[in-house]
C-alpha cells in the first residue's frame, strides 16, 4: 500500500460522473423551458471528509455524534473527529482474517459507543490503508444492512479501488452494491463515497484532487454541503483535468485510446491486463461484426 500523504482539502468540482456510473458520451438534450422544477442539487462535490463530517456532528455529552472507524485505519479520519470534537468509536479489523471488517465486531463497538455518545456515521476504509484488505461483496452487503438497522451515514473511502491485487480480490463500491440491494437499502442508506487521484495507477498526488459522490442525502443538506466545500480553495486546472480523465478514461475509438491502454497494461498486474486484454478483444470483434454484417 503506498505510504499515506497528507490529509489537505481536495477541491475539484468533477465535471462527470463517478465511474461507479460511466457517463453518456453524448451531450444531454437541454431540459424543456416548461419544467419548473429546479434541478436536484449535484450529487457530486471535492473530497472532503472533514466537509461530511462537519455535516454529521452535533450536539453534546451523551447526544455528541460519535464516529465508527476502523483500527488499523489512514488518520484523517481520527484526526477529523478529534478536530470537530466529536467521539471517536473504534472497531477493531481482524487481523487473523486477511483484516476482515466483521459486522459482529461493528455491533460491539456500537453498542459500547451508545452508552457515551450518539453514534451517528460508519467509516469503512475498502481497499484498507493501512492493511490492503478488499472487502467481499457479501461484507459490503452486510455493512449496507448495519447502516440501513442503525441509522448510520456510511462513509466510504474507496481511493484505493485501483490497487486491487491479490488473486481472487475484486472491488465492488459500495454504491453500486447499494444500488444492487435495491429497495429499502437504495433508498435510505445514506452514503458519501471518496475517491482520489493520488492512488490508483495514476498516482498523481501532486495535483491534489478527488471528489466525494453523496446518495440518498437529504437535498437540503446537500445544498449545505456545496456551500461548505464551496469556501474552500480548488486546484489548478491541471489537477481538474487529470480528476476528468479518472473518471472518465478514453473509451474504444477515442484518438487515445490505444495509448491509454498500453499505457495501462504495462503499469497493471497481470489479472487486470487479462481483463483489459478481453476488453479490446471484444471490442475488436463488436467492430469486426459491425463491419461484415
Ligand atoms: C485511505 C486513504 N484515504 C484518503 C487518503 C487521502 O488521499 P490524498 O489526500 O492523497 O488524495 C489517503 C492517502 O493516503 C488514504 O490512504
């Protein structure tokens, strides 16, 4: 796992779509001048824990937000509690278990954190920092149903979806095993997922940039949450372009594409060359029948 940088506001508005949810190449038809409505207030904003966080803590003694994170864990997420006082609530991985998240281990930690606090979010680190865990699908499931019984908000800290390589491993976000889950989890379970592009194959911590993607918040809140981040300083474009070019890498038939691929291949283990080498594969042979039918 590469070494931990430093937790300092990320501020880049993300022009597309997560890559949970590939965007639509094509520009969206602009909507009808008879709607009314006003648009729902965009689901995406920069990476700001610290931002969500802000959002979720209140009140004081026993009603105090407390926060459940994992321990090992990456520090800005004890550094952000402590810094917007609120309780910090450990659950503890299993190490015995490849650092395994265990829900029964989340039960305990909550139960303890009730008798002192009003536990109000879940932090899962998936890919973990420092451990390298890749949470199963089953066990996102299952952190999916704790936050949806507890009336958690679930924040995931999904930054290492790239660095993904033990054999067998796989990364599922928790968004789109949310969504997966359907109904009444995909319509409650609050969720604020992060990602950055410090990590990942590109690796590119110098420009400073990442976003946080928010389902099912309140859109009053919501409005909150864009003006907090609002205040804060962006990166340069540089760092805006390289956030665009994460979320939504070149596509067969793009001019860059070949490149990107290449480029991809020779910095990525071998199951996922295979998986990209299947990629233009199919994608060879989609335009091969499209020409000889
Ligand atoms: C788990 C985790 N989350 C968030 C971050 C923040 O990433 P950055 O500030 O480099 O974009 C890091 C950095 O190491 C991390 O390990």
């Amino acid at each position: 796992m590469p070494t931990p940088s430093h937790p300092h506001a990320h501020t880049t508005l993300v022009p597309s779509p997560s890559p949970h949810q590939p965007r639509p190449r094509a520009t969206p038809a602009p909507s009808s001048p008879s709607a009314s409505a006003p648009p729902p207030p965009d689901p995406r904003v920069p990476f700001s824990p610290q931002s969500i966080l802000k959002l979720l803590v209140s009140g004081s003694g026993g009603s105090r937000t407390g926060g459940l994170i994992p321990i090992p864990q990456y520090p800005l997420y004890s550094a952000a509690i402590a810094e917007l006082s609120a309780v910090q609530l450990n659950y503890y991985l299993d190490e015995e278990r490849c650092w395994a998240l265990d829900v029964a281990e989340l039960r305990r930690a909550l139960a303890e954190g009730r008798q002192r606090c009003c536990p109000r979010v879940l932090c899962v680190i998936n890919p973990g920092n420092p451990t390298g865990q890749v949470q199963s699908r089953q066990c996102i499931e299952d952190v999916i149903k704790f936050a949806f019984e507890e009336k958690l908000f679930l924040m995931a800290d999904e930054v290492y979806q790239d660095n993904v390589y033990a054999e067998g491993s796989a990364f599922h976000s928790f968004k789109k095993v949310l969504f997966e889950m359907g109904p009444p989890y995909s319509e409650v379970v609050e969720l604020a997922s992060f990602h950055s592009i410090s990590k990942g194959f590109m690796g590119e911590c110098g420009f400073r940039s990442g976003y946080v993607e928010v389902v099912n918040m309140d859109p009053e809140v919501q409005q909150q949450l864009a003006k907090l981040v609002s205040v804060r300083l962006c990166p340069p474009v540089p760092g805006q372009i390289v956030l665009d070019a994460v979320v939504d890498p070149p596509q067969p038939g793009d001019p860059s594409y070949e490149l990107f691929i290449t480029g991809r291949m020779t910095i990525l283990p071998p199951t996922e060359k295979l998986q990209v080498l299947l990629e233009k594969l199919s994608s060879f042979y989609a335009k091969f029948v499209k020409e000889y039918s």
